[in-house]
C-alpha cells in the first residue's frame, strides 16, 4: 500500500515509524514532515491544508491511503475534498469529513451532540454577540471557577479558567466583542468546573464498529508540578494506573459506545480516530472534549504500545471490518518527556542546531521528532516542542527515569522539560 501521512509533528513521527514497520506499507509519504519522518519515508514540502497540492501528491505517488494527523485540514473538510475528486477514485482517507470533524471543530457542537446522546458532561450554556446580556447574566450568577471555551479551533488556546467573576465577564467581552480568538470566539460555551483526574482514551472507529487503543495522560503544564502556562503537552504515561477495567467499563457504556452510535444514527460519517479527553470524578467519567484525531505527545506513548500492524488496522478501518480485529497490547509502561525551545509556551527561537540526535539507546528507547527539521544538512529547530523520548519501563518510574537519562545526550540552545513527568504515580 502506498500512504501519504499528512502532518509535521512527533504525532506524525510516531505514526511513520510504525507504519513503516507494516510488511504491507510498500511506500510512506509525509508532507511536510519533518527531520524524523524522513527517516521512515519521503517528505514532500507543502501544507496539510493546500488541498490542491495534497492531490497532486495522491495522483502524482499513486497513493492508496492518506492518513490525516492534525485536526486542522479535517475540521476544513480535506476528507470530503480527497474523497468527492474524481480522479482519486479508490483512495481511502483515516479521518472524519467535516460534519464528523466538527466534534473538534465546534465545541457547542459536541456539546449538543453529548446532550442528544445523553452523555455525561459539565453543564453548560452558549453565547454570541445575540445573546450577550444574557449570558454576562449567567455568568454573574456563576458559580466559581467558570470555564469559557472559544467555539472554534484555537491552537489550544481557546479554553479560558476564570477564578472570579469579574475576570470572566472580561474574558467573556475580549472573545465575543474583540474577537480574541477570531471567528473561533464568537460562540463562546460557558462551562461547568469540573474537580478531578484527567484521562484520554482513544478509539479508532470505521463508523459501525469501534477498538480501543491503549488510554494515556499527558501533562499540559509547562512547569514543574503542574504549574505555568498551558502546553501543548510536555509530557504523557501510557497505561494510567488508577484506570481498571471497572471505570473502563464505564467509559464504554456511558461515553464511547454512545458517540460511535450517536455519529451512525446522525449519518454522521466516520472513519478515523476519536480522542476522548475525560474528567474522571468520583470515579465516574465526565468528557471534557473530542479531538477528531490523535493526541500529541499521546501518540509517542500509545503507537509504541500497540502491537498490530498499523496498515492492517487502518485498511481494516476503511474497509468496514474492524470487527475482526483484536488490538494486542505492550504490556509494559511507556513514557514519553518532551524537550521544548526556551520561551515555549510563549515566544522562542528557531533554527537552533540539535546534537547528539543519533546517540539514543534503542533498547528501551527511541527519540521521535517533534519541530525539527534539516538545513544546510543539520537537524534544527522549527518549533516550540522539538522532540520526545519515549521509553520502556517496569513502571512509570522507571521509564520516566530512562528517558531522563537518555536526554542528557541531546543538546540545543536553550532546551528544557519537565522531569517529574507521572510525578503522582511515584
Ligand atoms: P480543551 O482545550 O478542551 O482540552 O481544554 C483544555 C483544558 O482545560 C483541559 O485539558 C482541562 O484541563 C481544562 N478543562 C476544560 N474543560 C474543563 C472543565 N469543564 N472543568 C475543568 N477543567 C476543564
Ligand atoms: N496533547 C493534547 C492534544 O493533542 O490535544
């Protein structure tokens, strides 16, 4: 099979790896890619949101399966777009059309979707411009803290935790009368505070069947503790110890088997992967959101745990059949620590030269790209996260401990991580 991956981050890095491994990936495409997944396949230069060019790509590379990595040209319909061309007439595409996508694209979306679905989540109200009084109204009258959500795509950013009311009603204005984050602001959704553990769990779904993937918790924070700003991830645990198969079970029941059914009854087409971001309080599972893709640093501890063949699973996705497919799991703990650009979250530099990239030892680790990529022949950085170590361990300790160790021998300007990562499973 020939596969164009769409993507540039460690997401993808973990993706081509694996999918490389495939004795049934007969050639692997990236675009962009970056430094690491030109080790696995063929990076070509554009965009994952120049449609055009991602056909050219399909025609020009007789590809039979794209994989789509980032929400981004998902949420913008790349699916509807590959699929309805007809000089693409057998492709697959893994990842939802854009009504799918929207369980990402709207957050009033998804929280509609969950109430007509009856699945367990904060309580919530909507606003734009039309209902503005009202909804500085409710939020008066809020209890404390409050979370606003942009509508829209934010690059993450668009989830705001106000501790008083006043700071809300001010980020309340700043989004909806100032457009703080765009078009994306306009609808804001108000939101319930929810007090408890965060998990995610993944499911790959070809819209009438669903399997589960090995469930992660990622560390948003860029501090120490959990303190700072808000990441994009800084590091992930795979499997999550407190999660049995008790509070599985009510995932299941209550949350996953709910969606897959609930998108089927909506015609809501979907072939591709569902992140379920959970509130688990009380041991009772709460969804906090969707993501219509992977999760990023989750899939550099995920991907290493599985232990099908990736292009049989995908195939099997776009061929309706994955109720023939049991998904074989490693049981050992993986943990991934990400190396950031100084400044990350906020302003940093690239083009920073990275040493010491091939020094990893690959017997219980390996290094995935994240922003990285080659000039003048050397690995620099092109991002704010700039690579992962993922490692093998007995435990979290463990494995947390050897990929600390195995950062040592990376170096760039700058560079910093976080090195209590499962720091509450110790
Ligand atoms: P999201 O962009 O939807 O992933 O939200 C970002 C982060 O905000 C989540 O990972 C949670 O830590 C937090 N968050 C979102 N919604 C809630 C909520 N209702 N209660 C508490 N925390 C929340
Ligand atoms: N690590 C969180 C995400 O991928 O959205």
């Amino acid at each position: 099979m020939r596969i164009l991956l769409l993507g540039s981050g460690g997401r993808e890095n973990a993706l081509a790896w694996k999918l490389s491994q495939s004795p049934r990936c007969e050639s692997l495409f990236i675009a962009p890619g970056n430094a690491g997944t030109s080790q696995f396949g063929t990076n070509l230069n554009f965009s994952v949101t120049d449609f055009e060019s991602i056909k050219k790509a399909c025609i020009d590379n007789k590809i039979d399966m794209v994989v789509v990595g980032p929400e981004e040209p998902l949420v913008k319909g790349v699916t509807d777009f590959l699929i309805s061309s007809s000089s693409l007439k057998n492709l697959d595409v893994i990842g939802p059309g854009k009504a799918g996508a929207q369980l990402e694209g709207s957050k009033a979306f998804a929280k509609a979707f969950m109430m007509r679905h009856n699945i367990p989540t904060a309580a919530y109200r909507e606003f734009t411009l039309d209902n503005y009084t009202a909804g500085i109204e409710y939020l008066k009258n809020h209890s404390l803290p409050i979370v606003l959500k942009a509508d829209g795509l934010a690059a993450g950013k668009g989830v705001v935790i106000c501790e008083n009311h006043l700071e809300a009603i001010a980020e309340f204005e700043l989004m909806i009368q100032r457009a703080k984050f765009g078009e994306a602001g306009k609808k804001v959704v108000v939101e319930q505070f929810l007090k408890g553990i965060e998990i995610s769990v993944f499911v790959l779904t070809d819209g009438k069947n669903y399997v589960l993937l090995p469930e992660a918790k990622d560390y948003k924070r860029a501090g120490q503790g959990d303190t700072g700003p808000n990441t994009g991830g800084m590091g992930a645990v795979s499997p999550v110890p407190f999660v049995d198969e008790v509070l599985m079970k009510k995932i299941e029941d209550k949350v996953i088997r709910p969606t897959v059914e609930g998108l089927k009854k909506e015609g809501l087409e979907y072939r591709g992967f569902i992140f379920f971001g959970f509130m688990i309080v009380d041991d009772e599972p709460y969804m906090i959101e969707y993501n219509c893709r992977m999760g990023d640093p989750e899939t550099e501890v995920v991907i290493p745990r599985l232990k099908n063949d990736l292009v049989e699973l995908l195939d099997a996705v776009s061929n309706q059949e994955l109720d023939k497919v049991k998904i074989e799991t490693d049981p050992r703990t993986v943990c991934t620590v990400v190396a950031v650009s100084g400044g990350y979250p906020g302003d940093y530099t690239k083009g920073l030269e990275i040493n010491g990239l091939g020094d990893i030892n690959p017997e219980d680790s390996m290094l995935f790209h994240m922003g990285t990529t080659i000039k003048d022949g050397k690995v620099v950085t092109n991002g704010g996260r700039v690579f992962c170590i993922t490692s093998y361990g007995r435990s979290i300790f463990d494995a947390v401990e050897i990929s600390k160790e195995e950062m040592q021998k990376v170096t760039f300007k700058g560079m910093a991580y976080r090195n209590d990562i499962g720091y509450e499973f110790e």
